[in-house]
C-alpha cells in the first residue's frame, strides 16, 4: 500500500511549504519535491489545495448511557463521520457511572469500538469514584493497557460526578503516575439547587437552562479542579471551557504555576445562547454543558484561540435526536439530553470561521485541531504532524469546495444539525488513516472497522 501526493501545500503547526509526501504502508517516508512513485501506488494531484496532519477530536461521546437513553451514533457511524469531516482520531469519553465497575465499563466501551471504529481512537478513561479496596489496582490496569488520560466530572450529581475526596484521591493517583486528568468542571450541587428553584418557579423551558448553570458556577469549578491540581501536582486540562470568567479563572490557575489545558468546543465558538432561548421547542436542540454562552464569550474565546491561551478544539461530539429525544424534556428542561453533536463538522467550522473569515493562521488552525491535542495526549508524533516516521493520517483539503451543513448531507446518525444553513468555505477531498484512503470527495470509501485503538505512554 503506497501513497504520493503532490503539489500541495504542507501545513504544520510550526510552518507550511509546497511539498510531495509519500507514503508506505502505514507511514509517511518522504517528504520532497517531484517525488517519483512505485508502479501500483496511488497517487494524488493536491495543487491549490492544502495537506494536513489528520485532525484528532480530544472529546467525544459515542457510546454514551446518560440522562435515560443512549447518544445516537455508534463507533460506526460516529467514526465515518468523523472522517468524512477530515478527523482521523478521536479521544472518546469511556464513561461509566457511579453503580458500574470500573473495569466492566472500560472492557464495554473497547469492545464497542474495537472492529467497528473507521478512524483510530484512544480512550480517556472517566473516574466516578474512589473505592480503596480496589480502585488502584484497577487504574494500575486501564493505565498499564494505554490508556493513560482520566476524565473527572464535578457535574452531574450522583451519576458521573465524583465527591471532593475521591477527587483528591484521584489526582494523588494521576500524579505519582504521569496521568493528565481532564475535568468537566460545573460545580454539581449549585446546579441541582439552581434547578429545583427554576422548576419550582414554574420555569420549565430550555432557555432556563443556561440560568441554572451560570458561567460563574463553571468559573469556580475551575478554581476548585486547579486548587485540587496544585495541592496534588497532578497535570489537568479544563474540557468544554465555555466563557469569558471561567477563561480567566484558568488563566489564573496557570500564572500559579498550575499546569493545566484548555479544551473550547465548536457550539461554544459559533453558536450563543438566542439558540437556546428561541420561544419554540426547537431551542432543545441547542442545549449542552455547559450551556451556550453570549456572543462577548464566542468573542474571548475566538481570541484566546488566535493568541494561544487555549490549547484545543474538540466537539464534545453527544448526538441526541431532537424527536424522541430531546422531546423527553418537553415539560422540564432538566430532562432535555445535553449535547450538540459536531464530529462530522468540527474541521470545516473552524476553517471556515476561523482561518477563512477569522484570524487564525492556517498553522495555528493546525495546532488547536491536532497537533496540541497530539501533545497533550501522548499521541505526538505518531499522530498531528506530517514527520517521516510519523502515521500517514493526511487531510487533502480544497478551499474551493464552499458549501453549507445540514442534517441533508452529513452522515452523523442523528435527526437535525446544529449549524444547518450555515456557509462552509472548503473541505477535506481525500483523508488517509494509516496510509489507506478512507475519504474522498466526501464520501466514506475505505475499510469499515479498520480504526486501532492507539495506547499511550504516561508522562512520568
Ligand atoms: O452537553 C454535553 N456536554 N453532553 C455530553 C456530556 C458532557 O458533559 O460532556
Ligand atoms: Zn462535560
Ligand atoms: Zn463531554
């Protein structure tokens, strides 16, 4: 299996040139100008148009029991998605709650993923509690197999989240043994309390749901999360990070030395909150957490992104469907499943509003969309670089392929799309994973199944 493609423009995180990249078997060998070809080998003509790493999404549900029923995509749909999009890994969520065994929700997710995922997935494994008979031992396991990021929720009381000693405990673990820990960090309680007031005041309607976690709530969750970080050393990384307060909370966190990432999804970069408070039922579908903010925070965010301060864009990818679905909430927006799916369009958004129309260098737009992720993650430079050595996970993308997304066209298995109607400058037209053709011209062409789940070194 051989792979050349010429005459594009190579984009990195750290510069850009007009070069040919060739490929063997699952890796990229060469890099060079007027690069010859075996007979046999497949090769593309990429002039005018750009060559990317392959994009890493480092938050995204697809097998996810939450809120009484289960997202919509599978490993099968979610990753064809993902790749027609020009993501060629994603980070899932493996998230069992509170009542499961920890182990038993980590071989459930695998065995879901393994031989059905298209693209190459890695886990971060989601800690709900701290039993000291046996929790250790069981990380010591999900840890030594690859799996080496943690996932900790302060939200979602009972279910997902975890108590303030078992947090401690937690990140006494991450830290001695080189483990980031990721954080969804809405503090649980004030926003159980803020429910039961809402509701009882007879205000059932999504647009309440953003009243009930505001961004001040997600701002000392920030807090709490870097004072746990900084009194342990673990290393954190804030996912979802949705506004202005919360930004500066972290920023303050890190210029105390706290290390610690920060993840901004696509719903927090394009959309606001009018979505989520238009007067029909409708505005269920815009409902995640932490919820939309204003357009002042789409703004901080954008520019935090441009100068460096965050260091990701994930999609925090939870496909509910709005009929049957999202309609469990009709009468109590507590009820109304949180997410808003955008595996298939998180690239294409930010290319779009982010380099095209927005401020973003092509080589930052990059960084933020895989290489960082790479990085953090102990996937660099397997993955997010066009190195020799390096995966030939490739995105050849045309900036002249303008379009729109709409729940006609995407392949995401899920009944609306949260940005339909909105303009697309470009698109991925050919995207390899491991040197074979998975994409081209938008439509999924490759090997179903062939994704590998990538294990992981810790940081210690
Ligand atoms: O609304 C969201 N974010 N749904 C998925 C679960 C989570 O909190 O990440
Ligand atoms: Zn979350
Ligand atoms: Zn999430």
């Amino acid at each position: 299996m051989s792979l050349l493609i010429r005459n594009g423009l190579l984009v990195e995180h750290d510069g850009r040139r007009k070069a040919d990249i060739y490929c063997e078997d699952e890796t990229i060998t060469k890099v060079g100008n007027q690069l010859e070809a075996p007979a046999g080998a497949t090769v593309v003509d990429a002039k005018e148009m750009y060559v990317f790493p392959g994009f890493i999404d480092p938050h995204v549900h697809i097998h996810l029991p939450f809120m009484g029923t289960f997202a919509k995509d599978t490993h099968a749909s979610g990753s064809k998605a993902a790749l027609i999009g020009g993501t060629t890994t994603f980070i899932e969520m493996c998230c069992p709650n509170r009542t499961m065994d920890l182990i038993d929700g980590y071989e459930e997710w695998k065995s879901l993923a393994s031989g059905n995922a298209s693209c190459d997935y890695a886990f971060h494994m989601s800690v709900p509690k701290w039993e000291d008979d046996k929790t250790e031992s069981q990380l010591d396991a999900i840890v030594g197999d690859g799996t080496s990021s943690f996932k900790i929720f302060l939200a979602y009381k009972d279910f997902f989240g975890v108590y303030d000693d078992e947090l401690f405990k937690i990140l006494t673990y991450a830290a001695k043994h080189g483990v980031i820990t990721t954080a969804h960090t809405e503090n649980a309680e004030l926003v159980a309390q803020m429910q039961a007031r809402l509701l009882a005041e007879g205000k059932t309607e999504p647009k309440y749901h953003e009243m009930s976690r505001p961004d001040y709530v997600e701002a000392s969750g920030v807090n709490h999360f870097a004072t746990f970080l900084q009194l342990t050393g673990a290393k954190g990384y804030v996912v979802h990070l949705s506004n202005a307060k919360a930004l500066a909370a972290a920023m303050k966190a890190r210029y105390q030395g706290v290390a610690l990432g920060v993840e901004v999804v696509i719903p927090h970069l394009i959309l606001n909150k009018s979505y989520a408070e238009q007067p029909s039922f409708e505005s269920a579908k815009y409902i995640m957490s932490p919820p939309l903010r204003t357009k002042a925070d789409n703004e901080a965010l954008w520019n935090a992104l441009a100068s460096g301060l965050v260091d990701t864009v994930a999609t925090d990818h939870a496909p509910f469907d709005f009929v049957g679905q999202k309609e469990m909430g009709k009468d109590d927006f507590t009820l109304i499943p949180n997410g808003i799916p955008a595996i298939e369009d998180r690239i294409n958004l930010l290319y779009t509003y982010g380099v095209s129309r927005g401020d973003l260098t092509l080589e930052r737009f990059v960084e933020v969309g895989s290489t960082n992720a790479a990085k953090f993650f102990g996937l660099y430079p397997r993955k997010g670089t066009l190195r020799v050595g390096s995966d030939a996970d490739l995105v050849v993308f045309d900036p002249k392929k303008k379009g729109s997304f709409s729940v006609k066209t995407q392949s995401m298995n899920i009944d609306y799309n949260g940005f339909e109607g909105m303009e697309r400058d470009g698109m991925p037209t050919l995207v390899s994973v491991r040197g074979e053709v998975q994409v081209k011209d938008g439509a999924f062409v490759g090997e179903a199944g062939r994704g590998k789940m990538i294990r992981r070194e810790t940081l210690v």
